[in-house]
C-alpha cells in the first residue's frame, strides 16, 4: 500500500507540475507581445504613451501622479534597451535598429547636459534622471547614482559588438566609442566613491552597481582592444580586479547571503541582489562564484534567503508552502507605497533559476556545495553535497523542481497582472491590485527577459570565464583618465535615536556630499547604538564633517564646532564617535 501512495503522490505531483506548466506557457504566450508593446509605447516621441519625449528617450512610465515617472532614468533606459539590443543582435527582432540608433544619439546627448551632479567633465554623468526633453531635471533628488554609465556601456557595447561582426568597424570607432569611453572612463575614475543604490534610498556602496561596474570594465577593455584603442586596456583591467576584489566583501557567509548595500541600516536581504545576478550573467562562466553567476552556491543561497523574507510578510503569500513560489518585493523592511511586491523583482527570481537551469543542462550537471545545500534541500529533503550528472536520478530530480518553482515566480505575476496584461511597478501585498505607477517601462522589460531566459536564451559571453579576485583590494580610483587616491574610513557613532529617527553624515568634500543635508549619508543601525558608515575619501586631506538627525522631515544638526581628521595617505582609518 504505501508503494501505491508514493506512486499516487509522485502521479499527482507531475499532473500540478503540468498543469502550472500548461498555464504559464499561455500567460507568456499572451502577455510577450503585450510586454513588447509596452516597451515600445514609452519610447521616443512616437511611442503611444511617451508623448513630449525626444526620439530614443525611454520614459519610465507615463504615469504624471501619484507617483510622477514621466522623466527618464539613465539605468532603467540602459536595462530597457540592452534587452532589445539582445533581441535585435541574436536576429530576433531586426525590425529595432532605428531605435537603437535614436537611443544612441539621445544618450549622446544627454551625457553633454550640465546637471546638478556636474557637467560631462566634472560628475554629471553620475546624475540619474531628466526630463524627457533632455534638459536636467534640477529638483532634489538621491544622487549620484554611479550605476548608469555602466549599464549604458554595457547596452551600447553589445550593438558594438555586432557591428564589427557585420563589417562596421569605423561606425564603432567613430560614434560608438566616444560614448562608450566617458562612461567607462568615470566608473573607472569614481567607482571607490559612495552612491546611492538602485531604489534611490541608500548612499553607500552597493552590490549591484560594483557587479555592473565590473561587468562594463572587462567588456570595455576587450571593445578597446578589437578597435585598437589600447592604451585604455591597462587602467580599465587594473580598476576591473579592484572590484571584482571589492566585490566579495558584500557576502555574508554567517548568514549565507550577499549584503545589497554597505550602509542604509537594514537587513541587506534585498532584490539588487538577484538583479544582480541576471544582469551579469555570462553562460561561458558556469556556475562562478567569484562573479556569482545565477547557478553559483553563493548566489542560490543568497537567493533562497532573500525569497524567504517575504513569505510571512504579505497576506497574499498566507498559507503558501515554504518550498513553493511567492510574491516578493524589493526587501523586506520596505515602506514605499506601504512595501508592496514589485513584478520586476518576482520576475528577476524566475530568470535566475532558467538562467541555472540552462547552465546546468549546458554542462551536464550540477554541483550541490556545503553553502547551496540549503537552496536545494528545498526539492529534495536528502540530497547530499556533491556533484550529479544529468543522466542522474539527482540531477532529473532537481532540475524538474526547480523548474516547476521557476514556473510559480511566473505564476505569481501572470495572478496579479493588470487588466488586458498591464504591468505596474507594484502590486498591493493583501489584495494583490495592481499599484503605484502604471505601465512600468522596466516591468515590461523584465517580463520579455524572463520569458528569454525560460526559452534557454543567453548573451554574448562578457568576459566572466576564469576570472579571479586580486588577493588585495585598492581602493584607487583611475583608468585612462588618473584619479586621485583614495582611502577608505569607517565613520562610528554612539547615538540613541526613535523609531523611525535616523543619523546621517555630511562633510567638507564630495565624499561626504559637500555639506548637504538632503543628500547627508545614510549611516546603518545593524550595530546600535552605534552607527557605522565606510566611505572612500580623498587621501592625505584636512576634512571635517557633521552628523545630523533625520526625523518626519525635520533635520537637527550636531552642536558646534565641526568635527575634523586629516586622512592617512594609505590604508584605512577609523572614527569613533558620539552625538553631541
């Protein structure tokens, strides 16, 4: 009899496993060519929803209230167009090239326009967003945002690329690279400096604009070098290793998952990181570590804590089972719009696991360590560390689960998906409505690579295979353009504070935001009543700096006189500190 119940059990299993199958393959047969759409509609001045945009301009949304999303944002163009640029080189869609090439000149022009982050020459290519006519948007705002310029290298050195395969060299050359080489040339020069993270919240360091940043210096090197620019090379590898060296700090192998952002006073269990991943995926690397590659041990465990975060958090996830698929957001402590589930993050989920699941079958097996065995003890309660072949039980085994659980992130979206297959940034984490900004640009981008990524489709190798982590990290800006040293100091101070009362810092030099109080640091709590910030500034400098306190909008200033260090030459230095 129990032989029968297995039997009954393992039956009614791969019929649920079907029928989900079943489903989400009609959902991604309906909702592409909507997604599609969607993109196309808030591009340029002939989009149906990007009225008033100059051509190649991606609007986020063309929602003007409640949220206002009508400005453009250098890295959700750059993620945007590097998806139909990959659609356009892999043949896919050769109708794009008029828009690519409208993209290309916008964001020619668009690196030319003063901003308050500075001119082209003095920072203002660190500047996030601007009005869809292409003049700057002068309003407060998080920035810098160190992540554009690299992710719009990224997108244009992947239509460089194919046309030098298609015979167009001195295109590249002449256009493309002048372009391609501000960007490259400030992450270079200023990836040791703070930014704020992809939400816009945070001014610290974060792991998704270190892992793009280094994605966008290898292949720029390697571009280099196709055309002859060579004397690029050295500086963009040398500051490459750097972060590909900083890189590792952000794991957290206690808790067995990475640390989104240095600062910021949260859990660091957050959706940057799985963006991560699917952003700098390269199928050449396998399973790496050192770059965590979707399959990677460090990646699938970081994934599973992350996904588990939410599934006590949000009353449409009540009486899922633990092992199964969930809504989940942006991270957990989130309060924008109230903290909802974010469609491009759910999707983000489901394209890291296709992304495995093509690596694994492309080299006929998979690896369980000591720090995935977590992840994969979620589909089958007694696998053992070690490596299975695909013609094993194991392997079979696995790779049905996890496809069945990638499935259910696609299930979750197709649930909450807006009338006729709109997609919002959020939907309402208790009655699973769709909410805040309407018709998401990236919402929709996110659902194209998703369903790519469960076709087996993959990008152009970058460069990942075989790399590894310098032993020791600098922490020197440079590249082809110099940089001044840097050295990196850890800001502590005692300070009690309220629910809902934060202390940030502000200082004499651009490091410390120049005195600033709107753009102050956000210094993290994880350790109160000490508040801890690391930031890379200016070597062998007379510096001072404040502390302030933030509160339902009100700002309160440390009392006089201001406090002050002259920084070391090298290494790095610690300030400990009390609120006074």
């Amino acid at each position: 009899m129990k032989f029968f119940s297995r039997l009954l059990t393992s039956v009614t299993l791969v019929t649920a496993v079907f029928a989900q199958s079943s489903s989400v393959d009609s959902y991604i047969a309906s909702e592409s060519p909507i997604a599609k759409a969607g993109v196309l509609a808030n591009v340029g001045s002939s989009g149906a929803k990007s009225q008033g945009a100059k051509p190649g301009i991606v609007i986020a949304s063309p929602s003007k209230s409640n949220p206002d999303y009508l400005y453009t944002w250098t890295r959700d163009s750059s993620l945007v167009f590097k998806a139909l640029i990959d659609q356009f080189t892999s043949g896919a869609d050769t109708s794009l090239r008029g828009l690519i090439d409208d993209f290309v000149s916008a964001e020619t022009a668009l690196q030319q326009v003063s901003n308050p982050s500075g001119s082209v020459s003095t920072g203002g290519l660190g500047e996030p967003k601007f009005n869809i006519d292409q003049s700057a948007f002068t309003g407060a705002w998080g920035r810098p945002q160190r992540d554009g310029p690299a992710l719009r290298a990224t997108a244009i050195i992947g239509y460089a690329n194919w046309l030098i395969d298609n015979s167009n060299s001195s295109w590249v050359t002449s256009k493309l690279w002048p372009v391609i080489k501000l960007d490259l040339d400030y992450v270079a020069s200023n990836w040791n400096q703070s930014t704020f993270d992809l939400w816009e919240e945070v001014n610290s360091a974060s792991f998704f604009t270190t892992a793009v940043q280094h994605r966008a210096l290898r292949e720029g090197a390697a571009l280099a070098t196709k055309i002859g620019q060579t004397s690029v090379v050295s500086g963009y590898n040398t500051q490459a290793g750097n972060l590909l060296c900083f890189l590792q700090s952000y794991w957290n192998p206690t808790g067995g998952y990475v640390t989104a952002n240095t600062g910021g006073g949260r859990s660091g269990r957050d959706s940057n990181t799985v963006l991560t991943s699917i952003h700098t995926f390269d199928a050449a690397a396998g399973c790496d570590a050192t770059t965590f590659q979707p399959c990677s041990d460090k990646a699938l465990s970081n994934l599973k804590v992350y996904v588990d975060a939410f599934r006590s958090i949000y009353g449409i996830n009540s009486g899922i089972s633990s092992s199964s698929a969930v809504a989940v957001g942006r991270y957990p402590e989130d309060s924008y719009y109230s903290g909802n589930p974010w469609y491009l993050s759910v999707f983000a989920v489901a394209e890291q696991l296709y992304d495995s699941l093509t690596v694994w079958n492309a080299q006929g097996s998979l690896n369980v360590t000591s720090t995935s065995l977590a992840f994969f003890r979620q589909f089958s309660s007694t696998v053992a560390t070690g490596t299975y072949a695909s013609s094993s039980t194991t392997f079979q085994t696995l790779t049905t689960a996890i496809k069945s659980f990638a499935d259910g992130f696609i299930a979750v979206n197709a649930k909450y998906t807006g009338t006729n297959g709109g997609l919002s940034e959020q939907f309402d984490k208790s009655t699973g409505s769709p909410t805040s900004a309407s018709d998401l640009t990236w919402s929709y981008a996110a659902a194209l690579t998703a369903f790519g990524a469960r076709d087996g489709f993959t990008s152009p190798s970058w460069g990942a295979s075989g790399l590894t982590s310098p032993t020791t990290c600098s922490t020197s800006g440079g590249g082809s353009s110099g940089g001044g040293s840097t050295v990196a100091v850890t800001f502590n101070v005692q300070a009690t504070t309220v629910w809902g009362e934060n202390i940030h810092l502000t200082g004499s030099v651009d490091a410390l935001q120049n005195w600033s109080p709107d753009n102050a640091i956000l210094l993290s709590a994880a350790n109160y009543p000490t508040w801890s910030i690391t930031v890379n500034v200016p070597a062998s400098t007379a510096i001072q700096y404040k502390y302030i306190r933030k509160y339902n909008g009100a700002v309160t200033w440390e009392s006089d006189p201001n406090n002050q260090f002259t920084s070391p030459a090298s290494g790095s230095f610690t300030l400990n500190d009390s609120w006074r």
